[in-house]
C-alpha cells in the first residue's frame, strides 16, 4: 500500500467485507464504501486503484461525494475493469443486482425520472447544470 501502511482500510481489504461481513456473518446485502473523496484514502490510492481494490474486497456502490471529476474516474474505472475482465464484469453485475434488489425493496416499482422528467421538475439553473453534470458520467450503454 503507498505510504507505507501494512494493511488496507477496510473497504478496500479483501480480509474484511467478503470473508468477515459476507461469509462469516452471513450479509448479503449492498455493500457501501467509504467516500471515495476521503483523504484516508484518495490521499493514498488513484481512483482507479480504489474502485479495483473496493470491487475485489466486495463494495457493490462507491461514494464520491463531493469530486465531480473522481466521481467520473470512478465511473469510467468500473467500465473498464468490466470490459477488459470477465472474472470482473461478473462482480459487477453481481453489485448490480444487489443494487437493484436494494431498490425494489424500497422502491418497488417506482422509476425515477429520466433526465429531460427531471429537468422539467427542476426547472432551477443550478439543478439542470447538475442533471447536466450527472448525464455526462452515465455512459451510453
């Protein structure tokens, strides 16, 4: 690990959330990372790095939660990773499924709006520079 440190935080160990809070204690639901922003770790791990060690160590949803720009580096990582790695893209889709089934849950069948809903409800300058923002790191898939 840079810096010298012995050990990983534990959102990105592979000793901690798969073999402690998945197997030993039998969770399985969504697995949520620390904020990607955080010093403890965007100090210390590129992006890139952080979104490959949180996947293997069994994050399912990453916070970025102030940098736009890391949000996006995060984003591109997980497609990457997913297109370039078949082991990969199956932890992936594994996340997303437990991201969807947290959704139903809560949601049941309630889609949020596209983008153009949303920006018919929130007709603020500052909230359809953010819708903006959000569309450009979803990719055209």
């Amino acid at each position: 690990m840079p810096g010298g440190c012995l050990s990983y935080p534990p959102t990105l160990s592979p000793k901690v959330l798969t073999p402690l809070l998945r197997d030993r204690m039998g969770y399985q639901g969504v697995i949520i990372s620390d904020d990607l922003d955080m010093k403890a770790v965007a100090d210390h791990f590129p992006t890139a790095e952080m979104v490959r060690l949180g996947l293997l160590a069994g994050v399912d949803h990453f916070l970025c939660c102030r940098d736009l720009n890391r949000a996006r580096e995060a984003v591109e990582a997980v497609h990457r990773l997913a297109s370039s790695d078949s082991a990969m893209a199956a932890r992936v889709r594994q996340s997303a499924e437990r991201v969807r089934a947290l959704k139903r849950k809560f949601l049941g069948t309630y889609a949020p709006p596209d983008a153009r809903e949303a920006m018919a409800i929130l007709r603020a300058p500052a909230h359809e520079k953010l819708v903006e923002q959000i569309r450009a790191l979803v990719p055209r898939v």
